[in-house]
C-alpha cells in the first residue's frame, strides 16, 4: 500500500547505513540474498585475496632468494675463471 511504500522510501533516504541497507533490499525484492548473506560473501572475497596476497608474498620471498643464490654463484665463477 501507499503507506508502506512511503515508508520503504524514508528507510531508503534516512541517513543511517540500516537505513539505507533496509530500503534498499525492500526496494528490490528480485534480489534473493540477505544483507547478511551479501556481507558473508564478501568477506569471503577478502578472504581470498588475503590468501592470494600472502601467496604473492611467499613466491617473492622464494624468487629473491634463488636470484641472490644465481649472483653468488655467478660471481664465484667468475672469481673461478680469473684464478686459473
């Protein structure tokens, strides 16, 4: 009814994030998930690239680790072929 849908509105407007997140899920009842469910998901995408990011870390690290390990051994050679 009017009221209803007046009201739908003013929870839409209204300032506060309930507010907005109560009007926009009765404004758009197509929309099968939940605040909650919606949230849920999205910290699992956080979670995700958290994962990813430490991932990205760890093969940096490794990386690194075998350049340095390539110098050294590089440098010992050429440090080999000068002494013969």
């Amino acid at each position: 009814d009017d009221e209803d849908h007046s009201r739908r509105i003013n929870y839409c407007w209204s300032g506060s994030r309930r507010g907005t997140e109560i009007g926009l899920v009765n404004n758009y009842p197509e929309s099968n998930e939940s605040i909650e469910e919606i949230e849920k998901s999205m910290l699992e995408v956080n979670r995700r690239q958290e994962r990813t990011i430490q991932e990205i870390d760890e093969l940096t690290k490794k990386i690194k680790q075998v350049i340095k390990e390539i110098k050294n051994h590089v440098s010992k050679e050429s440090i080999d072929s000068t002494t013969e």
